[in-house]
C-alpha cells in the first residue's frame, strides 16, 4: 500500500500511485533499467517523499543484486554503493546490501 501525504496534489497522488504499480511489474520482471528510470523520475517530481527514496535505494539494490548474479561485479558494486547513497537511513536497505557485498566477495 502507498502512503500518500495529505500535501500532495492529486495529480501527484495518482502519479505515485502508478508508478508504484509499475515499479512492481518491472523489478518483477528484470526490466532493470526501465524501473531505474521511472524512480529516477519520480524522485525529480517528489524529492521530500521519504517513500519515494526508498523505492530507488530498492531499485538500485535490486539490480546490484541481479549483476551480482551475473557476476558484472564492478556495476554491481557501482549500484549498490548507489543504492545506499539515496536513501542511508534504512536500515534494512544497508542488511541487504551487505549482505550483496559478501557475495561478490565470494568470487573472489
């Protein structure tokens, strides 16, 4: 469900509710770059909205964690870093990308 802040227009409401939506469908179906785009954008649109950072630190973490995968390691390393630079206070957002971290370590 999508917190909505009472200060938002309702062209803003319905924007971030969609691409909340969307975002769902793309990181479902590793359309990475497409779901980095659409929380680069409405990151622009709404640069206060805490949920909004959250939503690109995951997206960011999501494709580390897929590169990772891939084993392309510096890209992964590069989104991962990102992941943590967009949103630093959460906490369970820095879990998963340590946790990425110790995996890349692994192939070493």
């Amino acid at each position: 469900k999508v917190r909505i802040s009472p200060d938002l227009s309702e062209t803003d409401r319905k924007l971030k509710e969609h691409s909340y939506t969307q975002l769902q469908h793309l990181l479902k179906h590793h359309r990475f770059p497409r779901a980095i785009a659409l929380v680069e954008g409405l990151a622009q649109r709404l640069p206060n909205d805490q949920e909004v950072k959250q939503w690109h630190g995951i997206t960011y973490q999501q494709y580390g964690r897929h590169l990772v995968q891939k084993r392309d390691l510096e890209k992964a390393r590069i989104y991962l870093k990102k992941a943590l630079q967009v949103d630093p206070n959460n906490r369970s957002l820095w879990v998963e990308v340590e946790r990425d971290f110790r995996k890349m370590e692994q192939f070493f």
